[in-house]
C-alpha cells in the first residue's frame, strides 16, 4: 500500500516522465510511450499515444521519448522542439497501410508533391531520433501500388522542413512507400550509423535526399537502396557544406548524386572513404540542370565494385522552377522550362578504384523497379548504362575545371565498329540520365563541351576487346591528360 501511495504521489508530481542523466550529467526527463496508452500489439493504432508522449515532452521542455520493445502500427506523427525519439532494441514503428492514417494536411514540399509522411517535424529545434529500433514504412508496392498512387502520391518515411540541429543516430529504417530520409532547408544535420533497406520494396525509394540544406554530416551509413542513395537536391535554396564519409552504398540507381533538382546550386561538397557495390546504373552522379551553381566539389576515397557508369557530370538546360510541381518529364524532346543556365566549376575526383559492369537481367534481383517498359524503350540499355566516363555541358555552355587523378577503372569492353559510329545526341533538356544518351563512342571517357579538364595518373582498361577509342574530345578547350 506504501509503495502504491507512494508511486501516485510521483506521478502527480512529476507527470509520465522520469528522469535520467546524460554523459554530461544533466537530468533528461524520459516519456515511455506505454505510459500514454501505446500498446505495441502490431494491430492497435498507436498513433495517438505516441503523439501524446511527445507532446508532453515537448511541454516539459524537451527530453526523451522512449519507444520500448514492441510493435506499434502508426500513421503520422510530428516531432517537436527538444525533442529525442529513441527506440529501444526490439523497438518497431511500423507505418500504417491504410493512406487515410497519415496527414494529408501537412506543408507541402516543393518537389514529388504531397504532403503525407510517417514521421514529420518543421520549423523545429534539437531533434533527434537514435537507438537500435526499426522504422518500417510497409509501403510495399501491394500496400501502396504506384499505379493507384500516380507514383508521387505515397507516404515518406521521414520528412523534415525548416529545421535546425537535426541528428539521426543507430537507428534502421525500412520499407518506405516513397522517399526514405528527406530534409529539406536545415541546417546542421549529423546522420551517423543508420542502416537503410529499401531494395526493391517499391518505386523511387531513395534512401537519404537532402533538398536546399547546409552544414551536413553524413558518416558510418549502410544503405541499400532502391533508388538514389544519397542525393543532394536544391528545389530552391543551395546545399553547402557538405561532408559524407565511411559509407557502404548500393542502389538500384546511384549510390551518390548531386541533382536532379538544383535550382539553387551546390557548393563546398565533400565525399570520402566509401565503398558503392551493386549499383547497375551508374555511381557519381553530379548534375546542374535548373540554374544556380555547383562549385567545389571533392570526392576521394571510393571504391566501386559492380557499378554501371563510373563518373557522370553533366550540365544541362531542363531550367525547372519547382512551383506547383506535378511529375518528372523523361522524353526526349523535352523543352526547357524558363529558369535560367548555370553553371559547373572545380570538381576534384580522385583516388578510386571502379570494376563497371554490364547488367544481367538474368541476375536481377526481382522487384518492381526498372519495368520492362525501360527495356523496350533502350534496347541497349544494360551497355549503355556500363558506358565510360562521361562530362559533358551544352553549347556555350562548358562545364570548368574538372580534375581526375589517381583513378583505376576496369571497363567491360565488347563495343563494336557500328559502337564507334554511333552519334550523340545533345538532349539539352532532357532528364539526365547517362545511359538515355545510348551507348557512347568510346568506352573510357567521353568529354564534350567542357573547359580546363585533366586527367592525372588515370588508368583504365576493357576486360574484353573494345572496337571504340579510349578518349572522345569534342568542342573541349584544354584537355590535359598524363
């Protein structure tokens, strides 16, 4: 009866939290999600609960919200200011798949429009989810078919706008309907040590997109993903100052890119120490195709094993603003749509070492992404996709000092004479994707419209006879190569 009286009494005083202390010693008041209702079951909707914990805490001024071991269905909910969702070991949040459980009502983001998302916070404060628990979309394709959805219309995984002091740590992330991990204008984010697996879960799964923000970290990441793994965008505001190191990649598209969205630019990106594997589409992607600027890009350290194109830059004139934003626009004829040229300046890439491979649709793991559709339409795709190194701006356009050093790639080979004749088409505003550009004339790099380019202690070499030549220049000023 004491120990009764005694536990209301704390209670009453002190609310559901308890405290602890951190490594500084400082008390954290901890909001066990169970104590507002949650129940874990894989079947109640939790949602509310949880919410509830989280607005407590966030009342108290901050601390931790603790997701025990358990498996609690929910459908969106919104992190505050303060605020630490940690999950325990054994800890799932499984996402709903009932789309009428998340908040359609929530601030749209500029690119791939909707506004439904698992977990969301914006213009928010000191956010951190950490642990060694599961986010689990279950945005299966059956759950959430892109057809019934028009492929934009599926819940994220997480989404962040306007935030600051954003910190992922430890935690895994699984199955999202759409994006995974989209932050969009933040700033200071440190993303250590998750795990990503969203390999043929459903279409356009990316894994970590980081739209317009500045002051990134992202390191010790293993991420398989069924689209881009790590993309920088800028639908509107620049990315600067970034740094990801000691990351293992594979994706289904690019383990790292820079575009498609850049608007308003890229600067002061840096990529080091990381090992891509099993990526049939390419490896660096770095693309400008909507204005703004790219500048001082360095990326060091990577080794590539069975990947498609090793290194693709382009610039382009697609000249998205990206207001009331609808769908994607592949075709080839394709017209740009008013935002002005910019332009692509001082990228180093240097110290990798790359085995390209073709395709085995044979191989393929099944999934749903890359449809057969793909393959009626690019008869050549799985070459075209193994092609060279490719730079390439458009007329009067260039893009500028470009440095390759310390760079071993083994290229498949097998091009044909009928190979080296083929004839590349400009696609001025086309999507950039290299392979749409078909199989190229050469099979080691293929440089056109560009400026100050140097190659310094590049090896590459074809596993199989080649019948094309090892380097095309084309409307190239200053091409050094020793």
């Amino acid at each position: 009866m004491k120990n009764l009286i005694l536990s209301l009494f704390l209670l009453v005083c002190f609310g559901y939290g308890h405290a602890q202390f951190n490594q500084n010693n400082h008390k954290i008041t901890v909001f066990n999600i169970k104590d507002f209702g949650a129940i874990g079951d894989s079947v109640t909707l939790d949602t509310k609960a949880i919410q509830k914990a989280i607005d407590a805490c966030t009342a108290k001024g901050g601390g931790t919200v603790r997701v025990p071991a358990g498996k609690f269905q929910v459908g969106t909910i919104i992190l505050k200011n303060n605020v630490t969702l940690s999950l325990d070991y054994g800890a799932y949040l499984l996402g709903s798949q009932n789309i009428n459980d998340y908040d359609a009502t929530l601030r749209v983001p500029r690119e791939e429009s909707n506004s439904q998302c698992l977990i969301y916070a914006e213009d928010a404060t000191n956010i951190t989810i950490e642990g060694l628990g599961v986010i689990d979309g279950r945005g299966t394709n059956k759950a959430f078919p892109a057809d019934k959805f028009n492929k934009n219309a599926r819940p994220r995984l997480i989404r962040m706008e306007n935030c600051n002091q954003i910190s992922l740590q430890g935690v895994t992330l699984k199955r999202p309907a759409f994006w995974g991990l989209h932050l969009i204008d933040c700033t200071n984010i440190h993303i250590n040590n998750i795990t990503i697996r969203f390999r043929n879960n459903n279409v356009n799964n990316d894994g970590i997109d980081i739209d317009g923000c500045q002051n990134v970290l992202i390191e010790n990441c293993d991420i398989i993903s069924g689209d881009d793994g790590i993309c920088l965008k800028s639908s509107l505001n620049p990315c600067r100052n970034v740094i990801v190191r000691n990351c293992v990649v594979s994706s289904g598209t690019a383990p790292f890119k820079i575009g498609t969205s850049s608007r308003g630019g890229f600067m002061d990106v840096n990529v080091s120490n990381c090992y891509f594997y099993d990526c049939p589409m390419g490896a660096l992607k770095i693309e400008l195709v909507d204005g703004g600027r790219l500048e001082n890009i360095d990326i060091s350290r990577i080794t590539m094993k069975n990947v498609g194109s090793p290194v693709f830059i382009r610039l382009g004139n697609r000249g998205r603003v990206y207001k009331n934003f609808k769908a994607q626009i592949q075709n080839a004829d394709a017209k740009p749509e008013g935002a002005p040229i910019g332009s692509i300046k001082n990228v180093r890439i240097s110290d990798i070492v790359a085995e390209v491979t073709i395709e085995d649709l044979n191989e393929r793991t099944p999934g749903i992404y890359h449809p057969p559709t793909f393959i009626k339409e690019f008869p050549d795709q799985m070459m075209a996709q193994a092609g060279p190194i490719m730079i390439t701006g458009i007329p009067d356009h260039y893009i500028e000092n470009v440095t390759l050093e310390n760079i071993d790639i083994s290229f498949p080979g097998l091009g044909t004479k009928k190979h080296k004749k083929n004839k590349v088409a400009e696609d001025i505003a086309r999507y950039p994707e290299q392979f749409f550009f078909g199989i190229l004339p050469s099979w080691g790099a293929y440089i056109r419209h560009a400026k100050n380019i140097t190659f310094k202690n590049v090896k590459m070499q074809t596993r199989e006879a080649d019948a094309r030549d090892e380097i095309i220049t084309d409307d190239v000023i200053k091409f050094v190569n020793n």
